[in-house]
C-alpha cells in the first residue's frame, strides 16, 4: 500500500481574519499500510462547512487545537476500497469526518454507511448529512416551533437556514429569512417559498422585520450572531425561543464585538435561548434522515448545491462559505 500516493490539504498557517489560500498547503505522500480492524476509503466528495473555521484558531472554541502541519478536518463521503473490518465490505460508501485529502483510513468509529438510494450520494454531506440533521434536530428540539409561529431564520440561504426555513413551512409556521443578496433573496422566496426574506445588505432589518413581523417573533434560528441577532433578539414575543447554530457573522473579527446587549429582553420577556452541536442527536440520526427524504421524495423540501472541482480548491470552498458567496450546500468534488 506505500506504493500509492495520497493528497491531502494542510493548515500552513493560522488565518488572522478571513482565511486566504496561502494558509493552506497541498502535499502528496505515501498511504501507509492497512491493518487488521481498518478500512481504506476513496473520497469522492469533501465537505466546507462553517465550523472549520473555528478549528483553524489559536484557541479553537471547541476540541483540541489544530498543529500546523495537520490535515482540514472535515466531513468526506466516499467508497471503502480496502476492509479489514468485518463490519465494512468494499464497495460500499460511507460518510465521516475523514478530512480534505484524496484517501483515508480509519478503524471504522464514526464511519456511517449511507444508502445512494435515498438520494445522490453527495446529499450525505448537506440534506442528508450534518447540516440537514443540524436544521432538523435544532429546529424540531431546540425551537419546538408550534403552528402559526412566526420564525426568523439568520444566513437563510445557507446550507441549514435554507432547510430550517422549509421544515418550519411543513410545521405551519410563517417563515422570515434573513440573507445577504438579491440572488438568495430570489431564491428564498420563489422557489422555498419563504413568506419574506430581508437582504440585510441594502435594508434596515430592525425596521423591515417589525413591518414583516407586527405581531412579533416567536423563534428565531441564529446562524449570524452580532448586530442582525441583537435586532431580532429585541422584537422576540413572550416565550419566545432562540436556537443559537452558529456566530457566522464573528468567526473572522481580529477583535471580539461589544458584549450581547439583549439580556434583559431575555428576562422580562421569558425568553428561552439555547445553543447546541448538532452531535447531541447521533444516535437519532437514522429517524432525521428517514424523514428528510421523505420530504424530498414529496416535494415538500428542496435543497441547493455549491460544487467546487478539484482538492486543491477546498480552501476557496471554505472561504466562500465564510464569505457568504455560497447558494446552498458547499461541497469539493475530487
């Protein structure tokens, strides 16, 4: 097995600010041998998702910091070529954590089969994979959203606000998106049909929310955080509740914003707020996908995705992301 080469991305340097390129590095070296208990994997498609952002930093928000020199983390779907693992034959695809390169091994943790007959394969890394359970659980758990709730859904072009927008329609709620251009503004509305969406770019949010939303907001799904979570925050009604997926809108500041300013609507307002990682539910995850494709068979959820060509472009996936230049789901095809 040293006969074959390997590909894989590295972090070269820490990113100040936004990633660039040149914080990554592209290098090629021998796979070692496979040995009892391990599978070798063919990686067919690579996953950007947000929170990698936060593994790249000095003092990474969650989990052990990354060395320079170490493999992108990240979500990989591919084809078991090599099994010594009575629990994994070759020929089968699979879904995990298995990082930006071109082959993995693995002892098998963590390593999910997934059935190409619920959908096309790279849907195991969006609508099918950790953002569709991200937006399912977060939304159906953490919101426990009611008919006729008023939801506002921050980044809601991205991979999970777009699928929390469509979830809380098939529960009966109104649905507000918030997103950064006339494209995913389009998108949202014509064809997940949002019943409004505010392009925080060229509108006033505090002011168009309170003309979309008069009678108030009874869930918010934060993937923002900063200001845009400050104004909606304030106008939430009694009861209401917040699920806070993730702080986009702060991964990259070289300083931390001023300190959150709506506690005391918490307060007065008996608002509940909850943050969560969506690994809360893995054992869940089988009920999560049986029922999002089903709502994919009926029509009832569509999803959009972002394909970039070639390893060597997953770090422009990622900044893309981080950018909000992304419609959908990012996904590295190898």
């Amino acid at each position: 097995m040293q006969s074959e080469m390997n590909q894989r991305v590295l972090l070269k340097k820490r990113p100040n600010g936004m990633p660039s390129v040149d914080d990554f590095e592209l290098v090629n070296h021998y796979l070692d041998d496979i040995e009892e208990g391990e599978i070798l994997i063919k990686i067919q498609y690579l996953s950007a998702d947000p929170y990698q952002r936060g593994l790249l930093a000095e003092n990474p928000l969650r989990g052990t910091v990354l060395e320079i020199g170490s493999v992108i983390p990240g979500g990989a779907v591919g084809e078991v070529l090599v099994s010594r693992n009575p629990n994994f034959k070759s020929g089968q695809m699979v879904e995990g954590r298995l990082g930006w390169q071109k082959f993995a091994k693995s002892d098998g943790i963590g390593i999910r089969k997934i059935d190409p007959n619920l959908a096309p394969i790279p849907s195991s890394l969006g609508v099918l994979g950790m953002p569709g359970m991200t937006a399912y659980f977060g939304f159906l758990e953490v919101c426990l959203p009611v008919p006729g709730d008023v939801v506002v859904v921050s980044a809601a072009a991205g991979a999970v606000g777009s699928l929390v927008g469509q979830i809380a329609k098939i529960m009966g709620c109104k649905v507000v998106g918030i997103s950064g251009s006339l494209q995913k503004k389009t998108y949202l509305l014509e064809t997940l049909n949002f019943d409004a969406v505010i392009n925080y770019k060229t509108q006033d949010v505090d002011k168009t929310l309170r003309d979309e939303c008069p009678e108030g907001i009874d869930v918010y799904f934060d993937n923002v955080g900063g200001i845009i979570s400050d104004m909606v925050i304030s106008q939430l009604n009694v009861g209401g509740r917040v699920a806070v997926c993730g702080q986009i809108s702060l991964y990259n500041l070289s300083e931390p914003e001023l300190a959150p300013r709506f506690l005391s609507t918490l307060i007065y307002r008996n608002i509940r707020i909850e943050g969560f990682v969506v690994s809360k539910w893995n054992s869940r995850y089988p009920e999560g996908i049986t029922r999002m494709a089903k709502w994919i068979k009926e029509g009832l959820i569509q999803y959009e995705e972002h394909v970039i060509h070639g390893l060597e472009n997953a770090p422009q996936g990622l900044i893309d992301v981080l950018s909000g230049n992304n419609l959908g789901k990012v996904i590295i095809k190898i």
